[in-house]
C-alpha cells in the first residue's frame, strides 16, 4: 500500500505566533526505499494497524521535538510530504530484519527528492522465481547471509524460519495469510517450496498472492521478498 504520508516538518514550529490556519502546507515529496546492496529490502506491512513505522525523521535546530515517524510498505517504499530543508533519517532500534548498527542518513531536501536508506539484513532472499503449473505453486528461491559472516563455521546457524504465505489478497505475512508452508530446512543456499494451490484452504479463493519470509533467531521482525506475487 503506498501512502503519501503528508508531515509538517518541523519547521513550522518557528512559526509561533501565527494562527493553524495561516501555515502553508509542505510542498516538498520525500520518497525513498529501504535497501540492501541496492535491491529493496521487503518488510512486514499488515498486523500494526498502519504501514511499518521503522523509521524516524529529524530536523538539526528542533532535537526537542519529537521524531517524524516514516511508515514504510511492503515493497520497502515510504513517502512524506516535507518543507525544504536539512533532514536526518535513522532506523529505529529493534523495528527490522537488520542490524542496529545507528544507522543514519543526513539529506536535503530542496523540492522532490527521492533517496536509498541502506541496511544490512541478517539474511536476504534472492534469485526468487515463482512458477505455476497444474494447480501447483513451485518457489525457488536462494537465501545469503547478509550481517553473518560464518557463525561457528555455520552460516545458516541463526536462522529460525523460513516459511511461504500465501494470502487472498496482496498483503502477505507472518500475520495475514490463508496458509504458510515451511521450508524443508533452514539452510542457506538455493531450495524451493510447492504448495497445491487447488487444496481445501486455498480453492475457494479466486486470487491468491504468494510471499517468501526468513527470520532471524532473537529477532522479532521477518525479512521478506519485496512486495507479494499473485499466483492465482
């Protein structure tokens, strides 16, 4: 779901004094990705009530104020309306499949302004192929260590799940789905998933999308693959 998330920077603040109905309304779009090495980083999006808030947004000259929060989707896109000015965007402690490293990028913004926000993912998922056949669903997929380097000469030693959702409508994850299907082992390296999407939890619905998530041992959130496929 990509919301344009529309934020009084904190820069009205300076404007004390005036009446509410006097401020102009930010003019400025920030849209960006999360990402790592260049590819978007998919992340839980239903279950909080709203898009992810994973990040923060500051302004240097308001540190009393409070942090903008950043929702971002599915796809691992966010967007805000801003005024111009100088802005730094940190990750929250704990809100993703990534390492709290702090994090940080420092930014202006002098009308629409699009940016990257890297991470370094636990694990990541990729080379995905979903294939259909014969009311069957085959995944093939690659999961990579992201932030591990060999664990006890284990790369794959920290990896608690890796699963495929399958929901009735686009918005897929470890909270809203018709049925998961877990991995034959957790193990970095190529494998695939196949589910029979014309089995009795699945036939009545007329669309189905599919979706692959990794977790990581002591943390909470999944990595996913980017936004959801539809298979049906």
């Amino acid at each position: 779901m990509k919301k344009t998330i529309c934020i009084l920077a904190f820069g009205a603040i300076a404007l004390a004094g005036c009446d509410y109905d006097n401020y102009e309304a930010p003019q400025s779009q920030l849209t960006g990705r999360i990402v790592y090495e260049d590819e978007a980083v998919g992340l839980r999006q239903t279950g909080t009530g709203q898009d992810y808030n994973v990040l923060e947004l500051y302004q240097p000259g308001f540190e009393g104020t409070a942090p903008i929060p950043v929702y971002v989707d599915q796809d691992g896109r966010f967007s805000a309306m801003l005024f111009d000015g100088t802005y730094r965007l940190v990750a929250k402690n704990g809100s993703g499949p990534w390492v709290d490293s702090g994090t940080e990028l420092n930014f202006d913004v002098r009308g629409n302004t699009n940016i990257d926000f890297p991470v370094t993912p636990y694990y990541v998922i990729r080379d995905v192929q979903f294939n259909t056949g014969n009311d069957k669903l085959t995944v093939s997929f690659r999961i990579d260590r992201g932030a591990f380097t060999l664990i006890n000469g284990k790369p794959d030693a920290l990896i608690e799940s890796i699963a495929l959702y399958i929901n009735n409508t686009r918005f897929v994850d470890d909270a809203t789905y018709r049925k998961k299907i877990d991995a034959a082992s957790l193990t970095t390296g190529t494998q695939s998933i196949t589910v029979n999407l014309e089995d009795a939890e699945l036939q009545k619905y007329p669309v189905l999308y599919a979706r692959l998530g990794v977790g990581t041992q002591g943390v909470t959130p999944k990595i996913y693959t980017p936004g959801a496929e539809r298979v049906k």
